[in-house]
C-alpha cells in the first residue's frame, strides 16, 4: 500500500489525517445513498 508506519505517526491522504479522509468517505458515501434512492429504477 505504500504507507509506512513510525510509531504514532499519521496516515494521511494528499496531506489530510486519515480520520478526516474517513469521514468524509462516509459523507460521500450517504450523499450517494440518498442519490440513488431519490432515483427510480
């Protein structure tokens, strides 16, 4: 994966705290839920 770990060190993504990258993930995430129920099929 490329990402190493010393110690407490942060995993970051382009620079943002992995915590940070999470949340907007599940913010995207329910974005995208609410999309597709708002879409008939």
């Amino acid at each position: 994966m490329g990402h190493r770990l010393h110690g407490d060190a942060f995993i970051t993504i382009d620079g943002m705290p992995l915590h940070d990258v999470t949340t907007l993930t599940e913010e995207a995430g329910r974005q995208v839920h609410a999309h597709l129920l708002s879409v008939d099929v």
